[in-house]
C-alpha cells in the first residue's frame, strides 16, 4: 500500500487516477481548489481518501495540505502533478497576463508542489513524482504555442529532476497523453485568447474551433490512462517518459523522425562550429 499525493483531482484525468490508486488499495491524498467538487467526485469514500483543498498557485495551501496528508498517513510516496490548464492562441496574440497565468499553474505550480513533497520523498529515500505532461511538451502545434511552452519546460525540468533524485531512490516519469475524453477542452479549463490577428486565421485560427468539434470525442480513456499511470511505481525501472494514446505515439515518432532526419541532414554545419583543437566536452549551452 501506498500514499499517492494527486493535485487536480476533482475532475478528469486527476479524478480517474485517484481512483484507479484507491481500487488497487492505495491511500490517496486528493486536492483541487474546489473541496465540494472533490466531495462529488468520491461520494462515500472514507479512510484511504482524504479530499483536500489546495490550489498549486498558492504555496501555504499547498504546504498546508502536506503537511495534513503526513498527519493523516504519515508518509507519501507518490506525487501525480496533475493540476493545469490550457490557453489557445497564436503565440503573438496571448497577453502577457494570459501567459504569466497558464505558467503560473503548469510549471511554477509544479515546482510548488515539489518544494513541498520532495523533502518527504528525500528523507525516505524512495518514492515516485509522476509529472503530467502532454504530447504538446514534445512537440509544438498551430494555436497551442504557449501551453507547449509550459509543457516543454515542465519536460526540461523534469529531465534534470530525475537525474538529479536517481541517487536517492526517487524516480521520476514525465507522463504524455495525447486527446483524453475529459473536460480539457471545457472554458473552465482552456481559455481562448481574445485577441486575433488577421494573418493567423489559417493557422492557429482553424485551432480556435477544435475544442467545440472535438471536447468529450476525443480517442482516449481516462480510466485506462489512470490504470497506466497507476502501474507505474510497480514497475522495476520506470521509464523518464509515458506515452499514452495511439496519437500521442504518432506524433512523438514523426518528432523524432524529424529531428533524426534534420540532424543528418545539418550535421557538417553543426560539427564545423568547434575549434578544431577541441574534444568532445560535456559542457552545455
């Protein structure tokens, strides 16, 4: 039995896997910022839940919430960064303010998250952050240029967080789905920047109609999304990446086949740049 620590778990993917943690026989710290919608999201559940409000922009929420979660079950061992939220728009058309808030939630949210459980997972020296990426961290699109951006940088982070807890015991998968059935796409989740420019109608206009022909039709299962990422802890060596959904699998491989065949392709340019006495270095740009 574990404790799973699981943030945005009022509803849709963050919702399933408290679920999916709980029928396995898990204990499950649930947060959101709304705690009624947690209530209606486990009505009847007792003992192994325990719903919590916190919202991840707010770190004593945040720390208030561990710190119930370590008085209730004494320990955590997986943290499942869920919480986010969307934002479409032409990179040049979103606000600052539009911006600021969409990284305020899936990157520094994050980051909050983790100043607050890591000490647990350190002091234990075992444990599992399972962060929530999309297929839109690996590779960008028309329209979602700013969430790409947060979801980049979490993947980024991410890397360098696995490197640097792999000593101490504590593993760390960047989980990316692609189109999942859930409220993603709904206005309280996904803001539409007002704002248009005339020379993106083709491009990142045409994404500007997708939620509405596409929200709740999406290919993907939450609830066999869950059970993965649920597996995940059991496995002997968990892997730095998830992906989840036939199209998420497409999109990360045309990815790579595009920066293989780029790379091949540039590889003179790029090597004639070092001084021709130098070695290989380790050093990073």
């Amino acid at each position: 039995m574990s404790v799973w620590f699981i943030t945005g778990a009022s509803r849709g993917l963050g919702a399933e896997t408290a679920r999916a943690a709980l029928a396995r026989g898990h204990q499950v710290v649930a947060t959101g910022r709304d705690l009624d919608a947690l209530h209606r999201a486990f009505p009847g559940t007792v003992g192994a839940l325990l719903p919590l409000a916190a919202d991840v922009t707010d770190e004593a929420s945040v720390r208030a919430a561990v710190d119930a979660a370590l008085a209730r079950f004494g320990r955590i061992d997986v943290l499942v960064n869920n919480a986010g939220r969307g934002l479409i728009g032409a990179v040049e058309e979103a606000s600052d303010e539009a911006a600021r808030a969409v990284f305020d939630t899936n990157f520094f949210g994050v980051l909050t998250t983790q100043r607050a459980v890591l000490p647990v997972l350190r002091a234990q020296r075992s444990g599992h952050v399972i962060n929530i990426s999309s297929v839109g961290g690996f590779t960008g699109s028309p329209g979602w240029g700013l969430y790409a951006a947060t979801k980049f940088a979490l993947e980024g982070m991410s890397e360098s967080l696995r490197a640097e807890l792999a000593p101490l015991g504590v593993h760390v998968t960047i989980v990316q789905p692609g189109g999942f059935r859930t409220d993603f796409l709904d206005p309280s989740s996904l803001h539409t920047e007002p704002y248009t420019i005339e020379d993106y109608a083709t491009t990142s206009g045409a994404t500007r109609g997708v939620p509405a022909a596409y929200n709740h039709a999406q290919p993907g299962d939450p609830a066999k999304a869950a059970a993965a990422i649920v597996g995940l802890p059991e496995a002997a060596e968990p892997p730095m990446r998830l992906q989840l959904g036939a199209d998420s699998v497409t999109r990360v491989s045309a990815k790579l086949d595009q920066v293989r065949e780029e790379l091949g392709k540039w590889r003179a340019v790029a090597l004639a740049t070092d001084h021709t006495d130098s070695g290989t270095g380790t050093g990073t740009s």
